[in-house]
C-alpha cells in the first residue's frame, strides 16, 4: 500500500487550510498495457486536434471526481469498500472513438464488463455516496479530441479488437491536475483481497 501524505491544514485561520482536492477512484494500467495502448492511438494525433493522455495517466475511473476536503477520511472510506473485494482480472476488448463513434470526443478502449468489476463499481459508488444515471461502461481514454470529432474519426477510423489483460490488485484514489497543472497524482493505493487459491 502507498500514500502520500495530505494534511488537513490544522493551522488557525482560514489561509492556512489547504482547499478542497478534486479526486476521483480508478484503477491504473499497468506500464506495459498502458504503453502499448498509448502506441495506438499515436498515428491520428499526428495530424489532427487529438490531445493524448500521457500513458503513465491513463486508467479506468470507477468513482467520478468530486471535491475532497478531507483527502484521510476519503482514503479511510476507499479502505472500508475495497476490502471486501477480491483482486480480479480486467479484459481489454477494443480500441475505438467514443462515446458516439460518430460524432466522438474521445479515442477509448472498452473493457469487458465482468460481474467482479461491477460490483466493485456499485460498492464504491454507494460508499463514497454517489450516483450516476449513465450506464456505467468501462473504460480508459486513450486521448480527447479538440476539434471535429466527425472529421477525425471519418478520415482516420480506429476499430480494433485487442486480447490484453491485466490482473487488478489495487484500488487508487487519485487526485487530478490543479489549474495549469500536469498529471495525475495517485493518494492511496489500496489491495483488493487475494483470491484464497493464492493465501498460503
């Protein structure tokens, strides 16, 4: 488990508490997977309005961002939720534009919807207090287009099946960039459970 350190800013007044973080719950992709995702979506971005997401960033949310005044508590409550669920396997299944492949705004790849993933999704969502009307489809973005998403998908069309897995063992809260800012910056990353074929 890692985490990095996020005071409360217990100082008197007013200019010495830190402001709220905008954080979020997701799962990374591990270097190599993210490399050679990153790698697909290269040959659109060299011609059109196509920003890519550096592949150290790129990752699945589970838990849409929301502002975190107290970044400890929310690290508790990712703690109490992932606990309970088993480490499992992601399915990587295909690289394409979305959400509306015709009229996109992102180049994504789409991930199996296992009932393990799921139930981690809803378990986390009901902790953190959340909820969301959108079907919940399980992804990561691979880059976002600035421009013509129509253009962009027309003249340069992504369609692609992949059989790439990763094993999940870990559960992030994650912090995104601050204004004019760079990066995501993992909080915590916390274990799922080991499945009990692996405890010795």
């Amino acid at each position: 488990m890692a985490l990095v350190s996020a005071g409360n800013g217990t100082g008197s007044g007013s200019r010495n508490m830190n402001p709220a973080s905008r954080v979020f719950v997701a799962l990374k992709m591990a270097p190599d997977i993210a490399q050679e995702l990153a790698q697909i979506a290269r040959p659109p971005l060299e011609r059109f309005a196509v920003r890519p997401i550096a592949k150290d960033d790129i990752h699945l949310t589970l838990v849409p961002p929301w502002n975190e005044p107290a970044v400890p508590n929310a690290i508790e409550t990712l703690r109490s939720a992932v606990e309970k669920h088993y480490a499992f396997t992601l399915e990587f299944r295909h690289v394409g534009y979305g959400p509306d492949p015709k009229r996109p705004r992102l180049v994504w790849v789409e991930c199996a919807v296992s009932k393990e993933l799921m139930s981690l999704h809803t378990a986390l969502m009901l902790a953190f207090g959340q909820r969301d009307e959108r079907l919940f489809l399980p992804h990561a973005t691979l880059a976002r287009i600035r421009g013509n998403g129509a253009r962009v998908a027309r003249k340069y069309p992504i369609d692609r099946d992949l059989a790439l897995i990763q094993e999940i063992t870990t559960v992030e809260l994650m912090q995104s960039p601050l204004p004019n800012g760079r990066g995501y910056k993992v909080l915590a990353s916390l274990p799922l459970k080991k499945p009990s074929s692996l405890v010795a």
